[in-house]
C-alpha cells in the first residue's frame, strides 16, 4: 500500500534505462575491486590472528569488533548516503580505507613481528584495529551501492540486480580467501599487507573514470537539504507495515550469523591448514556466485518476504547438519551450499526496502538496517568465543561430553564447536516458524505487492493521478518561467 504523504516518484531523477544500466555495471566492476581488496585483508587478519595466538577468543573479538563498528557507523553512512551524490560517497570510501592501510603497513614496519602477534599487547589491537577501520568504511559504498540499483536499474530488473550484487560479492569472496590463506602462508603478512594497498589505489584510481548519472540530489522534504540529517529513517520504516518487523527478525538472525562468524573459520583451520583453508573457502565461495546468478537469472518471485523466511529455514536445517561429523567432505559441501543461501537472502531484503521506501530516504533506511541488524552479531561473537573457549570445547573433550554426546556429534576435536553450530541452528529454526506466523509477515507482503517501485513510470503514472489539478497547472507555470525544470521536478514539488 502506498502511504499518500510520501509519494514513490523521484522529482530529480530520470526514470531508468538500458543506458543508465551499463552505468550500473560499471559500478559493480568497481566495486568487485574495492571488495576483492577489503575482503583480501580481512580475510589475511583472521588467519593470521588465529594462527599465531592459537585463540578462538582473539578471532571472535576481532570478527565481533567489525561488526559493532558496523552497527555504530551504519545510520552515520545512511545520512551522508542521501546527502550526498553516490560516486562521491565512493570516493570517499576508497580514500578513507586506503589511508588506514598505508598507516597498518606504517605500524607493521614500525614494530617486530613478535610484538605485533602478542594479542595481550597494544600493538596487536592497534594493527588489527586500524585494518578493521578500513573495512568498516567499505560499507559506506555498500549503503551506496543499494540505493543505485534504484537509482539506475529500471524496476522490473531490482531484484535480480540485487543478485549480481550477490555474485560480485561472491567472485570477491572466492578470490580473496583463496589469496588470503596462500598470501599468509606464503608470504607473510608484512606482504599481504603491501598488496592490499597497491590493489585499494587501483581501485580508487578506476573509481574516478566510473559515471554515475545523477541529476542532483534527491533531499528529503521533510529534512531539508542543508546538512546531514539522521529524522528519517525511523518514520520511514515505521510507515510500511511489517518493514520494522523484518529489520528485527534479521537482527535475531544475526544473532546466529554471529556464531557463524566467530568460529567458522576456527573450525576450518582444524581440519585444514591454512593454505588449504584458503583454498577450499575459495571453492566454496563459488555458491555465492551461484546463489547470487540464480536471483539474477530467475529473480525473487512475487514475495521476496517469504522467499527471505524460506531462505532462512534451510540456513538452519543446514547448520545442524553440516558440522554432524568432523568430516572434511561435509564442512565442504555444507559451506557450499550456505554461501549459495546467502546472496538470496541478501537480495530479498534490499529488494523489499527498494520497494516499499522512498529513494530519498533509502540510504538511511539501509544505514539504520545496517546498525540493527549488525549490533546484534557482535554480542553473539563476544558471547561465543568466551563460551565456546573456556566451556563447550574443554567439555566435549572430556570423557562425560564424549559420552554424553558423542552419539550425535561423533568425536574429534572441534566437536565443542558442532555443539556451538546445532545449538544455534536450532534457535534460527524457532525464530524463522514464529516471523512465519507472524500478522507483520502478512501485512509487509501486502505491502510490497501494492506499493509502486520508486523511480519507475507506475510509479510516475501513480504520482501522476495524486496531484490536484490547480497544484498541476502551478507546477506547469513554473515550468515555462524556468526552463531548466522538467515536469516531473514540478510534480515533484507539488507533492512536497
């Protein structure tokens, strides 16, 4: 349903084509480089953390550490997003994560490597803070990169844009984390620390050639244009029925992500070493480029809600099943198979904000998303090292866990992580038959179904049909004496 008061047509932007869709494409190549870079380095952390501290705890500060500043900084995204134009908000981006790594590489050759590897010391959370900083700041291009799938892609194609976003995050997946395990394996992490600052001035040096058409900026009415502002995001949401309600179950969702996040990698690097890892995590990573091609090609369907709930229901099924056994075959294929999920459950949410909140708003939408959904990994990263550490690992390697559990999860040892994993999985499985039968699950689709895509002609036509016809006939007064102003600007105005 269409709230009258915020109208889903853009009085600045021109409705999208095929050619503001190459410029679509341009942006995504860009942005496989930008992410192949952040991913590369971050990846190289985590490895490289756990391997030369040999703690869980350490890795799950780190992972927790990103996402909090994630959710920290993702309404502050938002609002510079809708005030500024995208590609500049993409510079940014890449100069503020190309400072921060020159001053990592600065710290590296500053200290001997020993210092920097004693994670009880300050230099160690320095290095690794420094690092985390310049990938937090990538997400201010990835906020950005949503709103453009509205702002060049025309309507009927959003859904399986937001796929290719899917699968250019999973080419850059697969080719870091193969990189990255050979990188600290090989090389060190003096290197790898070189190479991603030679690859983000790459980046940063293509990003100035990208065209991004945007006629000027779409400000919020009722924020003004005169400076960042944070007012619109919460109405924005609190205006779609349901839409606050899907925020909250991905941040319950989150909460099992976080344990995902926090010890994945761990138990990889137990049955693997850390060139293998590497290796297979870029095998692997192939699903998301499968799961990701797949919405591109076929789309979401006619309700990406439920199409999300779906989604997660075998997200849970999943991980109560693929870490059963400490067999390598099975971690493998079950990381395949959730890296496939993925990118489809990604794509539905960002298509349902497309669709039911205005452009102008969008950027903080998804901030505010962002710092939702995003606060609530860390807190299930800081729970689960600490847990899993000093509780779940040490009881299942002794004799009453074996015994008391070694029917269902086998032995070996990471069997207090599979322990960790099924617990979780569990949980997701409850939450996702609650959202299930949830009246806001209804009520969202119904939403998503009524609602006119923003910056599409229904959504022009639909705009249209609500202006009066004196407020027309001003609008079309003001277009003769200033030139310069198209129609659909005075359309624009008059519905502000």
């Amino acid at each position: 349903m269409t709230d009258k008061t915020t109208p889903p047509a853009l009085p600045h932007q021109a409705v999208p084509t095929l050619a503001t869709l190459r410029s679509f494409y341009q942006v995504l190549v860009n942005t496989l480089i930008a992410n192949v870079t952040t991913s590369y380095l971050w990846f190289a952390l985590t490895f490289w953390a756990y391997l030369e501290t040999g703690s869980v705890l350490a890795t799950s500060i780190i992972g927790g550490s990103y996402m909090l500043l994630v959710a920290v900084f993702g309404m502050i995204f938002g609002a510079i997003v809708d005030h500024m134009k995208k590609k500049a908000v993409m510079l940014i981006s890449s100069a503020v994560t190309l400072i921060t790594y020159l001053l990592a590489g600065v710290l590296y050759l500053s200290f001997p490597e020993e210092t920097l590897v004693d994670w009880n010391g300050i230099w160690f959370w320095l290095f690794a803070g420094v690092i985390l900083v310049g990938g937090v700041v990538e997400n201010l291009r990835n906020i950005a990169l949503s709103t453009t799938v509205t702002l060049l892609v025309p309507a009927d194609r959003r859904d399986k844009a937001n796929g290719l976003v899917g699968t250019v995050q999973g080419i850059a997946f697969m080719v870091t984390s193969v990189f990255s395990g050979l990188s600290i394996g090989l090389l060190g992490m003096g290197p790898t620390v070189l190479i991603a600052i030679v690859a983000t001035a790459v980046a940063f040096a293509h990003l100035l050639f990208v065209s991004i058409p945007e006629r000027g900026i779409a400000h919020d009415p009722e924020g003004g244009a005169a400076k960042v502002n944070f007012r619109g995001a919460i109405p924005a949401v609190m205006l779609v029925p349901g839409l606050l309600a899907l925020i909250l179950f991905t941040t319950l969702n989150n909460l099992v992500g976080g344990v995902f996040m926090a010890l994945m990698d761990p138990y990889g690097l137990t049955l693997f070493s850390v060139e293998m890892w590497g290796v297979w995590l870029g095998v692997t990573s192939i699903g998301f480029i499968v799961g990701g091609g797949l919405v591109a090609k076929f789309g979401l369907g006619k309700n990406p809600v439920r199409t999300l709930l779906l989604v997660n229901i075998g997200v849970a099924l999943l991980g109560a099943t693929f870490t059963i056994r400490e067999y390598g075959w099975l971690f493998i294929v079950g990381m395949f198979i959730f890296m496939a999920i993925m990118p489809i459950a990604e794509a539905a949410e960002q298509t349902v904000i497309q669709r039911v909140v205005p452009f102008e708003k969008q950027g903080r939408v998804f901030g505010f998303a962002a710092t939702v959904e995003s606060a609530s990994t860390p807190i299930s990263a800081f729970m689960i090292g600490p847990i899993a550490e000093f509780w779940l690992i040490p009881y299942m390697e002794t004799r009453e866990g074996q015994e008391s559990l070694g029917w269902m999860l086998g032995d070996g040892d990471a069997r207090g992580i599979a322990l960790v994993f099924l617990i979780a999985s569990i949980l997701l499985l409850g939450l996702v038959i609650v959202a299930f039968a949830s009246p806001q699950y209804r009520l969202l689709s119904k939403s998503y179904a009524e609602t006119p895509a923003p910056n599409s002609e229904e959504a022009e036509a639909a705009a249209e049909a609500e202006v009066p016809s004196d407020a027309a006939e001003q609008a079309h007064d003001e277009s003769s004496v200033l030139p310069e102003a198209s129609s659909r600007a005075g359309r624009g105005e008059s519905r502000t």
